[in-house]
C-alpha cells in the first residue's frame, strides 16, 4: 500500500523499530484474523506547527467497543486502548513527517485459540503510522458488487474485526476486474449498504440520503460528521433510509465518506455516469470537511481536532 515501510511502529506500549514488530505465523491473529482496528487520519496543519486527529477519542471508543462486542477480555482491552491514546502522540511525533498520516491503532489476540476469558489469551496492540499526503480528488469510479456485505448474524458490520475485512476482498477484485475503483457492496436485503472502507450517500432533490445503521453499514465517524456538517453548517436536510439499487442511479449526486476517502464524488456506477461528479453539495461539504480538518475553519466541536503539537526538539549537548 505504501512505497516504504515507515522505520518506527508503536508496539506493545513502546516505540519499536518496525521490523522488530512480529508475531508468529501461527498465532490466532495471523491465522483467524482476529484483531480489531481503527484508521485514523492525522492532518498537518502548517499555520499551527501542529498534527490534528480528527475524532481519536471516538475512533478509541469504537476500538474497544469492537474488542468487547467480538469478546475479547474487557479490562485487558481497556488498559491497551488507553496506552493507544499515549501511543498516537508519541508515534507522530516519532515520525516527525510534516505531512498528513494515515495511521491504524490495533488490538489483536497473540495466543488462545478462540479464547476469550482473560487467562485464556495473550493480547497485543500496535499503532502503524504512514505518510499520506497525496489526497484522492478524481470522482471514483464504481460497481455494484456480485457480493453480499455480511448480515449482523454473521459478523456484524458494527465491527472492525480484520478478519470481517476478507468479505471485501472479492468485491475489490471484482472492481479491479471491471477496471473501476471501488465496489458498493448491497446487504442482504438487496439494498445499498457501502463499500468497504466508505459511507455511501445520494442528494436527491436538495435532501442528502444515506443508509441507516441497520442496512449493514459502520457506524462511520466521518459519516457522522458529514450528517452534521451538511444539516448545521450547509442546511442540507439529511435522512437515514434504505436505498434500492436503482436509485444510485437517479441521484442528482453522490458521494463516499470515510477516514481514507475523506469526502470523493462518484462518478460513474457500473459505467453509467453520474448526473455530475463532483456536484454541487458534495464539493461544498468537502471543501468544508478539509477545510477544518486543516485548521482553515472551526470544527463542529471541541473534540474533533485531538491537537498534537511537533515535539519540541531537546538542545543538544
Ligand atoms: C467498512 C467500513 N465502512 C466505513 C468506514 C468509514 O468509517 P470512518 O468514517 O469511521 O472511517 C470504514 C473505515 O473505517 C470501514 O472500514
């Protein structure tokens, strides 16, 4: 994914040198998948001197509701989530980038088959940290995938388990395939849920819609953001419904919102080109969503902006 591994990973409490970072090949998480994560995005903001996590406090709390709803043992999870919360400051200022990174806060399960009470497990945790500084601003091309987003009695949507992210691995070939950017992926329900790492969201006539909770899909930060921004910020009503198939097609404009994507128009779906890509209200809420991300505007809330300054550089002796 990136064209070199960053020298510096936040491991087990400490800053490590990246590849001393290992597990073994037949631990539970390398063969069942079983961690759960969080992406995080860390905005440079020059005018500052400063990094700004948008939302760590809430990105930590779906961390370790994600530990506890897959049953990893509670206080154990709660102990690494609140090293994490020293970790990210300590990473980025290790990683001394003056740029945006992308970073991924993880728990995962070392040695227990399936184990899930607190002697019966070894846990770890880590923090990768990647520059990320060329944004994506072409409208995204998609598909609708063959492929299912798994239901809430398989594994749930609500959790970023990793081993829930392989139920993307098709889609996304399948996208390759087509030669188009990302799958939309439907639920169970033949409704649109999202893609695998984005909200999905239409503007019909002057309202923006997107798919409730219930339709398999994460309960997204950003889009939580967009939905407010949009009804606080823009006056652009917001509702929460399903949406079939055909109506992507209909939409006056559409978008994804995610931590990765930030905000991208669509542009096309299964070939057919969008009424307009980027349109109106989905240029005017990225514009704003960057905007405060990179300090230019005022956040919606104090906790939106976790600020981390550039560490001070100790005199040398
Ligand atoms: C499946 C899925 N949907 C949506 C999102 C977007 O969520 P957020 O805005 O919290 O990054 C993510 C990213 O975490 C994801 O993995």
């Amino acid at each position: 994914m990136y064209e070199r591994d960053p020298e510096l990973i936040w491991w087990n409490g400490r800053l490590t040198a990246w590849d001393d970072a290992r597990v073994h090949v037949t631990s539970e998480v390398a063969t069942r998948g079983t961690n759960v994560f969080e992406g995080l995005r860390a905005y440079w903001q020059p005018g500052r001197r400063r990094h700004a996590v948008v939302y760590l406090r809430r990105h930590l709390a779906r961390l370790e509701q994600s530990a506890r709803l897959i049953r990893f043992p509670a206080d154990e999870s709660a102990a690494l989530v609140k090293e994490l919360l020293d970790g990210v400051p300590r990473l980025i200022q290790a990683l001394n980038h003056q740029g945006d990174l992308y970073l991924r806060p993880t728990l995962y399960i070392e040695e227990g088959r399936y184990g899930w009470r607190p002697g019966q497990v070894r846990l770890g945790s880590y923090i990768a940290g990647y520059p990320t500084d060329a944004r994506s601003e072409a409208p995204m091309s998609c598909i609708v995938s063959s492929w299912r987003r798994t239901s809430d009695l398989a594994v749930s949507p609500l959790v970023k388990v990793g081993a829930a992210y392989q139920a993307f691995r098709l889609p996304r070939i399948e996208a390759a395939l087509a030669g188009a950017d990302e799958a939309i992926l439907l639920n169970a329900g033949d409704t649109v849920a999202e893609t695998g790492g984005a909200a999905v969201f239409l503007l019909r006539g002057g309202t923006a819609v997107t798919p409730p909770l219930a339709d398999g899909v994460l309960d997204g930060i950003t889009r939580g953001v967009v939905i407010d921004l949009l009804r606080s910020r823009l006056g652009v009503p917001v509702v929460e419904r399903s949406v079939p198939r055909t109506e992507l097609h209909l939409a006056d404009e559409a978008f994804v919102c995610g931590t990765l994507d930030e905000i991208r128009a669509i542009g096309s779906i299964d070939g057919l080109p969008a009424n307009a890509a980027p349109g109106p209200v989905t240029t005017a809420v990225r514009e704003l969503y960057l905007a405060i991300c990179t300090g230019r505007e005022d956040p919606p809330d104090q906790e939106m902006l976790y600020p981390i300054p550039v560490e001070r550089l100790r005199p040398s002796r």
